[in-house]
C-alpha cells in the first residue's frame, strides 16, 4: 500500500493507496511544532484508525511547501514505518514540463495538482487550488506547465480584514443568503465569498483569452473550493483528492522497487 503525504501551509492531508483505489484519507495541522516520534506516533494511529495495518504500508511520496517540517517527517517515516520516503522534488519525473522563468519556484503541491488535472482530463487545463493562497494554474496541450496567478487564499483575507480593522470579528466563512447584508458578519461573508466568486470568474475569463485556450476545462480542488465551485459555471470539475491522486501518479512514474 503507498502513504501519500500532501504537506501545506495549514493542514498535512494523507491518503492511503491500495493499487488504484484510495482506501482512506486523514489530516492534521501544519503549524504544530513536533518531533519526529510525535510524527511518527501520530502518523501510525492515524493510518490504523482507518483500518489499515501500518506494516502494509510499503512506501511513502510526499509533498512539501513547509520545509522546515520535512527532517522531523522524515525522521519519523524511517523509524517508524521502516521507510525513506520519495518526496516530490527537482530532478523527480512528473510528466509535465515547467517552462515558467524559475521552475524552481513552483510549489511541489502545484505541480501535483497540474500533473492529476492532466492526466485525468488531459490539456489544456486550468487547474485551481483554493488553499491558503488561491492559485491558478495552466497547462498547455502537451502537457507544459506554462503560467500561473496566486491571490490571497479566503481564509487569508478573512484574517487579514479581522486583524487589520479593530472593529470587525472572526467570522465562520460561508455564503450569506442575499450578496446585499443587513449585518456586519453577513457582509464580510457576502465580500470574501462573493468576492472570490467574482475573481474566479475574471481570472479563468482572462487566462482563457491570454492563453487562447478557450476551451480549457477548469478544474478545481482545495478546502473551500467545494462552495465556490457550487456557485459558478466557469469551474467544470471539483475534485477534494486532487492533490492525492497527482502523488500517486507520480509515484508510479518514479517506482521504485523495495
């Protein structure tokens, strides 16, 4: 069985393949400082709370954005399921080609995504992650990683607009009923989910008359993108295992045999 391990800004998503077929998934928070045993013991009683004896577990792929946490993971991989995990990286094969200025400077989660979306429903393809940041980005016909545009995540604006104004709250981000609010709260969920529809919609508009790819499908993935994929016609697919399904396609580019 192979531990897909897709490591963000926020929240650490793990999957759990059995050949094709996604047999579990689980998260846990980025931002907590932890050791590799405490990794490693949570990792464990995750996986087996699934059902899935830990020994079954014959390799690991994983996809980092937070570095800082990947000798504590890695650490906690070796010792405790007996595995040095292959982490997604320059040099690794994808299947996709990034002509981007600095290639390097392209998240290892983006590139995950872009290779699921184009091995899935081929190119050209536009491929959006509602995450902390929300990114689009696009791949041509032959599968070139040509371009892409990062905005402030949801979450990040709604902290943004509740630290930086002392008279606004936190708030539970949610479509209000009406876009026209009677109430603070109301009105700040009207603005971040409103307003993340609205740019949805122009940046897909723009990219699509840029690139020339007018036919692009539009695929989306991330937390919130359930919400807002529901309220406009520019996403064409929703897809919450986007991320895990890219790192078992690059596993099995990159097979290695134990």
């Amino acid at each position: 069985m192979l531990l897909v391990i897709d490591v963000g800004n926020t929240n650490i998503t793990l999957g759990v393949f059995k050949g094709k077929e996604l047999s579990g998934t689980f998260r846990m928070t980025t931002k907590l400082p932890r050791t590799s045993d405490e990794y490693g013991i949570t990792l464990k009683e995750l996986v087996e709370r699934q059902g899935i004896h830990s020994g079954d577990i014959d390799d690991v792929i994983v996809a980092s954005v937070v570095p800082d946490i990947m000798h504590s993971l890695g650490s906690a991989l070796i010792k405790y399921f007996g595995i040095k995990p292959m982490v997604v990286s320059a040099g690794i094969k994808t299947g996709i080609r990034i002509v981007t200025e600095n290639p390097k400077q392209v998240g290892a989660d983006r590139i995950v995504d872009a290779v699921a979306a184009y091995t899935l429903y081929g190119g050209p393809v536009i491929v959006i992650d509602f995450g902390t940041a929300t990114t689009y980005d696009i791949v041509g016909v032959d599968g070139t990683f040509e371009g892409a545009v990062i905005a402030p995540g949801i979450r990040i604006s709604a902290q943004a607009m509740t630290e930086q104004a002392a008279m606004l709250p936190a708030i539970e981000i949610k479509k209000p009923d009406s876009i026209i609010a009677k109430e603070t709260v109301a009105s700040m969920q009207a603005g971040l989910v409103f307003g993340q529809i609205g740019q949805t919609e122009y940046i897909v508009k723009k990219i699509k008359e840029e690139s020339g790819y007018a036919d692009a499908k539009v695929v989306a993935s991330g937390g919130l993108g359930k919400m807002i994929a529901a309220e406009t016609d520019v996403i064409d697919i929703y897809d919450s295992q986007l991320t895990l399904k890219g790192l078992r396609f690059i596993y099995e580019k990159n097979k290695r045999h134990n």
